[in-house]
C-alpha cells in the first residue's frame, strides 16, 4: 500500500514537471505523436486493403476464370492481343469438361451518353452476350440481364452502372428510358447494383454501361472475328486449379501453340487476383512501415536528447531529494513516468492526426481505409514502449547523480 501512494506522489510529481517544462513537453508529444500519425495510416491502410482484397476476390468467384487475349504480364513489343475467337467460345462450350457458362466480351472505352440536358462520359461501355450479371456475380438492383434474343437481334439495349444512372437521371428511374450513346439511341433494361471500388488508375467498376456484343461490333465497326475476353465459369469450384490446366491446354491445342511456344493468352482466377493483390499490400507495408519506422525513431531520439538535457537541468532538484532520502528507483521511476506520460499524450495526438489524415485520404480515392481496435492497441503500446525505451538511460543517468556533485552544479 505504501509503494502504491509513492507511486502515484511520482506520478503527480512528473506531470507538474512536465508543466513546469511544458514548451519541452510540447515537442516530444509532436515528434511522438507524427511517429503514431504514421502507424495509424498504416495499420488502417493495411486493413482496408485486406478487406477490399477479400471484396474484390469475392465479387470476381471462386468458380470463374477470367480470359484475355496476349500475355498481358509479359507483353512483348508489337505482341498481338486479339487472340481469342468466336470459334474458341463455340469449342469451349462444346468440349470443355466442368464449363457452365461462357461469356465473350470486348470494350470501348471513353464513350458519351446524353439523356435529356444530362451529359455524362462513361469510362467502359461493355459488349457481352447473355447472362452478363450472372457471369461476374453482379446483381441487378432494377429490371434484367442481357438474353439470348438481344445479341441475336443486336439490339440496341443497355444496362447501366451506378455512375452513369446517377448521372444521367439523379434519383429518376432509368428503366425504359432512352439515352444516346455516342449519338446512337439505346434503351435502359437494367441498372447493375453498386461495387463501390475502383478498377484500377482511379476510375470506378460503376463507371460502366453494358450493351450485346453484336450490337457494339456493328455501331462501332468492331473486328467480327476476335473480342478481348472470356469469362468462364466452372461447375467444380474446389478443382478450379485442374480446371484452368484443361483451360489452359484446351486454348493451347485451339490456337496451334508447340511445347516451346508461350500462352498467347492470358487466365486469370480468384487465386491469381488474391496473389496480385497481396504483392501490393506488400508494397504498401513496406513503404508506410518504414516511414512509420522512422518517424517513431525520430520521436525516440527526440525524447531521450530532451531528457538528457533535463536531467542536468534539473541536477540541483534531484541532488535535494536524494538527501532528503529519496531511493534512486524513485528517481528512475519518475522519469519514467515523465516520458512515457509524454508519449501517451503523443499517441492521442497522432491517433487523431493518422485518423484525419486517413480519412482524407480515403475520400480522395488514395487509399482504403478500415478503422479497428486494433489501431488502437497498436499506438499505446508503441506509445509506451518508445518512452520507457528511450527514457530509460537518461532516467537511470537521473538515479545516479551524486547528491553532493548535484548540488554544487
């Protein structure tokens, strides 16, 4: 009970030195708190990227394999991309063993749309045929897919992504209405529900419309004989690794590739997207976690050089209490106190700080951001860990000045 009431008289006792120091004080709680601002961002960022990660793996499936012409990894100079054919879908649909569904698909990018006096430029507008929804796990929030009778009839029909309904019609129901589509007429049949994440180089996957592959060869005076991609769907989730070989060998036989020929194509599966995901999550823990490194380093150092220099400020106060009995613990112990009180503040500042600066961050599209305990966790320990780490040899330098050497200076 004792021990207990002298240290909480240590306690009281450091934060009135750290008003009397409190300029002092200032700066270690801000090169602290900059220290925790940094692995706030970071372990927000990791989180939210763990999460989209999972979203996106999600909405690709598990049962899906995804085709593209060339070898977009590898892409040599001048190497060709529109390898896939429409007799490629009709022996894959034939003679694949496990495929459910085949969907080819191609893309004109950059496409305006007009409704009424709205304007909007889409990013993607999609050629695919039947059961488009159905092919990527994209539900439908109003009216139907693509059929069967529309890519036949190539008929002038779409569907439209979030962005360019809001766009176009603000709280309107788009069904049944006609837009123009690059000054061509096409009726609204369904409106896609909302992903909510980007596809790459800042723009969204809701910045889409959908329209029949037929009618996008025949308006844009598109290729007839190759398209861009395949979407494939299996009904043996669990073998998907032996489904992509037969996949892959089926395409290889298809387009007359030898042993030593590379894919002239490329599959890409929910496994795929998870790894490519990862390698930048790794990426980003790399760059934040060093720059959380150093700018915790930064704190420390700052900490101790300040200690240091209060330590022989205040030899004359430590050398009274020393003769007046104070232990030498007493005396480490309150410095102690001192620092790691300075750098909990510190932590609350930084918290608020990454807090801020993640949010911001996250609505300008830069990075993801999911909140947890865990971030929380996180900053008091480092919190109180940078303080006794770096306090600990100047509060033991604080122990061992010598009652009659402190006086006299």
């Amino acid at each position: 009970m004792a021990r207990l009431s002298l240290l909480l008289r240590l306690a009281r006792m450091a934060l009135v030195s750290l008003w009397a120091f409190r300029l002092r004080s200032c700066f270690v709680i801000a090169a602290t708190g900059l220290g925790i601002a940094s692995l706030t961002i970071i372990v927000a960022a990791v989180d939210g990227a763990q999460k989209k990660a999972v979203e996106i793996t999600d909405s690709f499936g598990p049962d899906a394999a995804f085709v593209l012409g060339g070898d977009v990894f590898s892409r040599a100079v001048g190497q060709r991309t529109s390898t896939l054919t429409w007799e490629d879908v009709r022996r894959i649909r034939q003679s694949l063993p496990g495929v459910y569904l085949v969907v080819p698909m191609r893309a004109v990018v950059k496409v305006s749309l007009r409704y009424g006096s709205s304007n909007f430029v889409a990013d993607n507008l999609i050629g695919s045929t039947e059961d488009y929804a159905t092919a990527w796990n994209w539900p439908l929030a109003e009216g139907r897919d693509l059929t069967r009778e529309d890519v036949d009839l190539a008929a002038k029909v779409t569907i439209l992504g979030v962005d360019p309904a809001r766009a176009l019609f603000g709280g309107e129901n788009p069904l049944g209405k006609s837009i123009l589509i690059n000054d061509t007429p096409f009726t609204v049949i369904g409106l896609l529900s909302e992903r909510g994440f980007s596809s790459g180089h800042g723009s969204s996957v809701d910045n889409r419309l959908v329209a029949p592959i037929s009618t996008l060869t025949q308006r844009f005076n598109l290729d007839r004989k190759h398209f861009r991609a395949l979407r494939i769907k299996f009904h043996d989730a669990a073998n998907m690794q032996a489904n992509v070989e037969n996949l892959r060998s089926f395409l290889r036989t298809l387009h007359g590739l030898g042993p030593t020929d590379k894919d002239d194509f490329t599959i890409l599966t929910a496994d795929e997207v998870l790894k490519f995901l990862s390698m930048l999550k790794g990426s980003l823990v790399a760059f934040l976690g060093v720059t959380a490194a150093v700018a915790i380093l930064v704190g420390g150092f700052v900490l101790a050089n300040l200690f240091y220099l209060s330590v022989s400020e205040r030899a004359q106060e430590i050398g009274i209490r020393r003769a007046f009995g104070a232990p030498a613990w007493a005396i480490m112990a309150q410095f102690l106190c001192e620092a790691v009180a300075l750098t909990l503040l510190g932590a609350a500042l930084g918290q608020a700080l990454g807090l801020g600066l993640g949010q911001l961050l996250a609505r300008l599209e830069i990075l993801e951001i999911e909140l947890s305990a865990k971030i929380f966790l996180l900053s008091v320990g480092s919190a109180v860990a940078i303080g006794l780490l770096f306090g600990l040899r100047p509060a033991r330098q604080a122990a061992r000045l010598d009652p009659i050497q402190a006086l006299r200076s």
